[in-house]
C-alpha cells in the first residue's frame, strides 16, 4: 500500500481558500463602513453566557444605542450619498453571500 499526496491540488485548495476568505472578511468590512457612514449604525446587544465573557449591562446598552442615533445624526452626508452608501453596503453583504455559496456549491457538487 502506497500513499500519496497531490501537492498541487493541496496548494490549489489553499489558495483558493484563501482568497475566498479575503473576499469576504474584505466585502463584509466594506459593508459595515458603508452601513455606518449611511446612518445605519448597527448596534448588537450581546447574548448572555457564562464564567470568563464580560456582558454588557442594560444602562451600557441603552449607552450605546443612544451613542448610534448621536453618530447617525451628525452624519454630514446628503439623502443621496446615503442612499448610495446603504445600496453598496447591500451589495457588499450580497458578495459575501455569493462567495459563501459558491463555495458551498464547490463542495457539494465536484466530486
């Protein structure tokens, strides 16, 4: 019994692997800035868990929700640019789904 291993296709997986992780870490990082700069200011109130993870408490929530309307305000951009920020956030998000899904469809359907 001899084992051997295709160098080449490891190498082809690895790089595609890591360009599919840049793609989307990288769209997903635009999608957020554009989702802040046109107004949207996400604002996730943390699960609660257990033993070493620090929660935020319900005051540091309402702190951080009222900092997000504070920052949404003050947004200098016009009806339009924000529109155009959200519509390319959108997109962004999209790309990041597409690049999931391809892979998804990679390994579900080539053998």
């Amino acid at each position: 019994m001899n084992l051997t291993i295709d160098w080449l296709a490891f190498v082809q997986v690895f790089v595609a692997a890591l360009l599919a992780a840049s793609v989307v870490v990288s769209f997903y990082a635009v999608g957020l800035r554009l989702l802040v700069r046109a107004g949207r200011v996400p604002v996730v109130i943390p699960a609660t868990f257990t033993d070493a993870l620090t929660v935020m408490t319900p005051k540091e929530q309402k702190r951080a929700a009222k900092a997000a309307k504070k920052a949404a305000k003050k947004n200098p951009l016009s009806v339009a640019q924000k529109r155009v920020a959200l519509i390319g956030a959108y997109a962004s998000f999209a790309v990041c789904g597409l690049v999931v899904l391809g892979g998804l469809l990679l390994i579900l359907f080539n053998h």
